[in-house]
C-alpha cells in the first residue's frame, strides 16, 4: 500500500475510535429513500469534491446539495460522494444532502434521478449500514486497502441491502479479489472500476485502466461495467475514454472546478465511439506485462528511408519504425517511394511511424492517406503546432497518433500538460533546436526537463541518443520508450551496422 494510502486508512482508523463510524453526523437510523440501480446504462459519474491529496482545495465552498442539483440536471449516469474528511474535506452530511438532491429532482421533473455512490476509505461492513442508513446506493470498496476475506465479506453486505459495490482494482493481483467477490456476490451487484492514478507518487497514465481492462472482462464477462477514474478534465479526454470502451466514468477536479462544462463532459463521454486511434492504443496497452518483464525500454529507430536498414533495426531489437514525411529533413522518404517501401516492410512487427509536421503539407498528405489504409500504423505529429491542428480536426483525431514535442523550458512542459488534457496518452518529449521542427539533432533535453516530464507522465524521449549515453539515460529516467535517429548513423537517413548493434548491446 502506498505512503499516502496507508496515511489515509491510519487516519480512519484513529477518527472511527474517537467519534464511531459516523464520524459524529447523525444518521437516520433506519433508510429513508429507495435504491437507486447504480449505472445501468453507459454514464457518467460527476464527483461531491472539494479536496484531494494531489491537489489541495479544488473546490473549499462547494455546496454538496446545490452541486448534486447541478449534476443530476446535466445528465449525471450517478453521482459520488466523498465523506472523508482529513484530505477530501467531505463528511455523511454531504451524502444525505446529495440523496436529498437527488430525491428532490425526481419530484420535480419526475424522472428518475442518479444513483449515489459513498466514495470513502472504507474498512469494515459497519461502514456499509452506515451507507445505507444514510442513503447510498452504492459503495467503494478499494482492492489494495482490504484484504480478501473482508472484501468479500463487505460486498456480501452491501448486496444484501440492494446496494452495488465499485470495486477499485489498478494490480493484477486486486483482480484475484475481484474473482472471490464475483464468486461469493450476485455480479449484477458488482461494479468494477480502474483508477489512471497511481496513489504511491500521483502520476497519471491513461492506458494503464486499458492494460487492465481485459483482464477484468475474463471475469465480469465481455459486457462487464467498467469505469474509468481519475485524470480526466476535458470533454474530449472524456471522448478518448468512451473510445476504447469503457462503460462508466468519474469525474472529480473537472466537474466540481467547471460547472460551465459538465453537460460537455456527459455528452461528450456518451456520445463518442471506438475509432482507429483507441483501438491502436488498447493494442499497445496490451503488451503492458510482456515489456513489464522484459525491463527495457521500447526502442523507436527513427529517420530510416530505406528497406535494409529498417530490417536491421528489427533485427537488433527495435520495436518502432520512424518514416519521416518532411521535405525540410535529411532524414525524409521520398513520397512518391514510401507505399513501395512500406510494402517491403508489411512482414516487420514493428510499429510503423511516420512522422509529419504540418497535416496540410503535401507530404503529410501522403502519410495520412497512407495510415488511413493501414500502410503506417501510427503517425508522430512533430511539434505543438502539428499537434494542436491534427487533433483539432475531427476526421484526423480519429487515425492512430502521438505527439512529439520539442522541450527547452518549462512552458515547452507545459504544452505536453495541455496534450495530456486533451485526452493523448503519449507524448514524445524531444530536444529543441532553433530552426529545426523535426528531431536528429544530436542534443539532449536539459537534465531538469526531463524530470519535469518523468514526475507526472509516462517518458518517451528523445534527443542526442547514442551508444555512449544511452544506458546511462536508461538508468536515470526509466522512459517507457526511448527514440533514436542520429546516433546510429553513419550519415543522415543511412543507418550504421555497427553503431546499432552497439546502442542495442548497451540496453542488455
């Protein structure tokens, strides 16, 4: 359990001895509102939050009963609720206003109004009668905080008072305990969630709910409700999500920060369907375990225009292929020859990147069409700019993409904070040189950049990538993908034998 878990669980343990498991908020002492089926259908659940570990106050004045209101009114799917009061600042009194709101919209529209979920840390089946007193309709129940033995016991309880129980995996080994909950609880009662946040250092990976999502299916089934938490503030990160399948998603810091967008993040989430892009990323996320035990980076050989070379990259180990679609670089592919050589190519494993820099410039035409017949299987859009129109377009976002962006300061950081925003799970970090829009140029990122980008997301970098330094990259910054073009070069666009075979050796 991490640091910050342990602390939080402590915490409730010492409060539950000094004021009881109502932490001093009256109850009723019986129900006073029906159950509410919990997500029935694809939805949204917007978040009471006005606090959190990560950030501090996000929103100190929040009103629970007029925010729950607010979020029934914008088409909510559910709304959860904190009550934990050292680092979310919630408490029971928030629950009863939320179910009070919910109560309320029903009488006046009529309609039925948003399951309510308890989103505490909770620890024992008194827990559970407390909800259910105070009117949930469903409760969280964290794999990494119970043991096996106490979560089934605690879902047993909730099932038995009609209330469904969100069971939070993000380890392989919190599905174990999802079997043993399936196995002892009537699965219409189970619903399984998947936090992007990893609560040991607070980073964010969009994919990893994506590693486990599979995993999840072989026990819920392939229909399975499987919600997505944490790391999305956008409604097209919203849209990135619906993508690739999820049935469920929780909204905290965006909805309870950004009133003026709630209904955009519900429609956006519900209305979005599986393309091209989602199902190249659920298929990278899937080799998550093989790289996991392997403990090596991925390698992307970068700026090769010819059929031997990329072979021989193969062949030492490279799992990317970079193709570049850019005139201005010594590096580039012929456009009229590329479809021959990716031909050439159809055999290799490798995923094949090309690389544009301008979505509307004739060469990144050619990549674009070449991508959309399955010819390139991803392409890199090489700098902010390239980035920022290519998602902007909505026929374009829908192609399997990444962005790459050139980092010399801590505003160039900044814009890879806004891409992952935007709902892009990798972002290749690269080193800038004035003039130059596409990378090659032998020098590396400044050493306090790269921990800025490592702090918060996934590392893919590159820059200035040779034999000499690439193990000593490695070590330092553990980057998930690693990208190399002139450092294993004898000239521009042709690759060395000897300088490949020797950068592949230093990564053994």
């Amino acid at each position: 359990m991490s640091d910050i878990l342990s602390k939080i669980v402590e915490l409730r343990r010492e409060n539950i001895k000094q004021n009881g498991f109502t932490m001093g908020v009256d109850i009723p002492s019986e129900r006073l509102r029906p159950v509410h089926p919990f997500l029935q259908d694809k939805g949204v659940i917007l978040e009471v939050k006005r606090a959190s570990p990560s950030k501090g106050d996000i929103a100190p004045e929040l009103d629970s009963y007029n925010t729950a209101l607010s979020y029934a009114e914008s088409g909510a799917g559910a709304i959860s609720c904190l009550t934990e009061k050292n680092f979310f600042k919630g408490d029971l009194s928030d629950l009863m206003k939320v179910c009070a709101a919910v109560d309320e919209y029903e009488r006046q529209t009529g309609k039925t109004g948003p399951a309510v979920l308890r989103k505490d840390f909770l620890i024992t089946e008194e827990d559970i009668d407390v909800a259910w007193r105070a009117g949930a309709d469903a409760v969280l129940l964290i794999c990494r905080i119970l043991s096996k033995e106490k979560i089934v016991s605690m879902a047993r309880r909730a099932a038995s008072c009609g209330m469904t129980s969100l069971v939070e995996v993000r380890l392989e080994e919190d599905v174990e305990k999802l079997k043993l909950v399936c196995g002892s609880v009537d699965p219409s009662y189970i619903v399984c969630g998947v936090n992007s946040r990893d609560l040991s250092d607070f980073t964010i990976d969009l994919l990893k709910p994506c590693f486990m999502l599979e995993k999840i299916k072989k026990v819920l089934g392939q229909n399975a409700r499987v919600i997505f938490e944490s790391g999305i503030r956008t409604p097209e990160s919203a849209a990135f999500v619906s993508s690739l399948g999820f049935k469920g998603l929780l909204l905290g810091e965006a909805a309870a920060k950004n009133p003026s967008i709630r209904k955009e993040l519900v429609q956006s989430f519900k209305t979005s369907l599986s393309d091209a892009d989602a199902r190249f990323w659920l298929n990278y996320s899937s080799s998550f375990e093989e790289r996991a035990a392997k403990k090596l980076p991925l390698v992307k050989i970068c700026g090769l225009t010819n059929s031997n070379d990329a072979q021989m990259a193969v062949k030492n180990g490279a799992d990317f292929l970079g193709f570049i679609f850019y005139d201005k670089s010594p590096r580039h592919v012929n456009s009229d020859e590329a479809e021959k050589l990716l031909d050439e190519l159809k055999e290799v494993k490798a995923v094949k990147a090309g690389v544009i820099v301008n979505p509307d410039d004739k060469e990144a035409r050619v990549a674009i069409d070449l991508c959309r017949r399955g010819k390139l299987d991803v392409l890199q859009l090489h700098t902010f700019e390239c980035a920022e129109k290519f998602i902007s377009d909505k026929n374009l976002r829908v192609l399997p993409h990444y962005a790459a962006i050139n980092i010399s300061s801590q505003e160039d950081v900044k814009k890879l904070d806004f891409l992952f925003d935007m709902g892009e799970p990798r972002v290749l970090a690269d080193a800038a040189v004035k003039g130059t829009a596409v990378g090659g140029t032998g020098n590396c990122i400044d050493e306090n950049l790269v921990k800025a980008v490592q702090k918060k997301y996934p590392l893919w970098i590159a820059g200035g990538l040779t034999p000499d330094n690439v193990r000593s990259v490695v070590s330092s910054f553990n980057p998930e993908l690693i990208d190399c073009a002139g450092g294993v070069e004898e000239v521009p666009g042709k690759k060395s034998s000897i300088k490949l075979e020797s950068f592949f050796s230093e990564l053994k």
